[in-house]
C-alpha cells in the first residue's frame, strides 16, 4: 500500500485593508499570519531588495504564536498606527527608526489568514522571501535560526 505524501493546503488569505481602517472587531478569535505592505489606492507599490524588486510592496510577516488573530492584530495596529505596546517589535522598528518617513502609516495594507500552525506558516512565508530575494522584508529586523538554516 502506498501512502500519498500530505499536502499541506495554502492559507486563505482577506483583502487587503488599510491599515488606519483596519476594524479588529471582526477578526476570527483564531491563531494566524498576517502581513503589512505598503500600497497607494490599493496597490501595492514595489519595494527594492537585495536581489530584485519585491513587486508585492512586503514590510512584514508575523504570526500570533500564542494570541488569536483578533487581540494580535489589534495590538499591531495600535502598535504601528498608534504609537502604542511598547513590547510589540513592529512597534519599534516603525516609530524608533522612524520608518513612518519612507512609509507614511495611510499607505500601509493589513491582510491575515486564519491558521493552526501560525509560526510555521510564518517560517514558510519568510523563507520564500528570504530564497527570492537574499533579504528579509524592511521591518523583519531578526530572524529565528529555522530560517537560515542549522
């Protein structure tokens, strides 16, 4: 008997919304991923990197790890657009490196997929960054050893 291989399906990702407009209310009480792009009217403006131009506009990947998407995304947005939570590092990569100069905080998008495996799904997404183009996105300022290898 053979065993097919599992497949692991893709997340299922929301528009993107503004981040100013961006209503947590609504957001499932579930573990996921969620990214920040910087877009003008809806579309995503390209980013420079290392090795290409990143045609998606990505600032940032996270993960909830252990808070459902509802209170993380909250606190992001509060975080970014808000100058609040000093623990959150999006936080302090926007507002201490004053990343608002080059990203003024009305062009930045939120999206997010709900998930079961949210640092994993973080991981996947930021190594295919990483593979593309010899980068990371401008506000991931670490990244865990599972990304760059044992």
């Amino acid at each position: 008997m053979t065993i097919a291989p599992s497949r692991v399906l893709p997340v299922k990702w929301t528009q993107w919304v503004s981040i100013v407009k961006f209503d947590h209310q609504n957001t499932p009480k579930k573990t996921g991923v969620y990214e920040l792009r910087y877009a003008s009217k809806g579309k995503a403006i390209p980013l420079a990197r290392v090795f290409g131009t990143d045609q998606r506009g990505l600032l940032y990947v996270g993960s909830t790890h252990r808070r459902t998407l509802r209170k993380r995304l909250k606190e992001f947005k509060e975080a970014v657009a808000e100058n609040r939570h000093a623990r959150c590092t999006a936080r302090k990569t926007y507002w201490d490196y004053k990343f608002y100069d080059a990203f003024p905080c009305e062009k930045l998008e939120l999206r997010y997929a709900p998930c079961k495996d949210a640092e994993g799904e973080e991981t996947k997404i930021l190594q295919e960054y990483l593979m593309k183009f010899k980068d990371k996105p401008p506000m991931n300022f670490t990244f865990s050893r599972r990304l760059v290898g044992k």
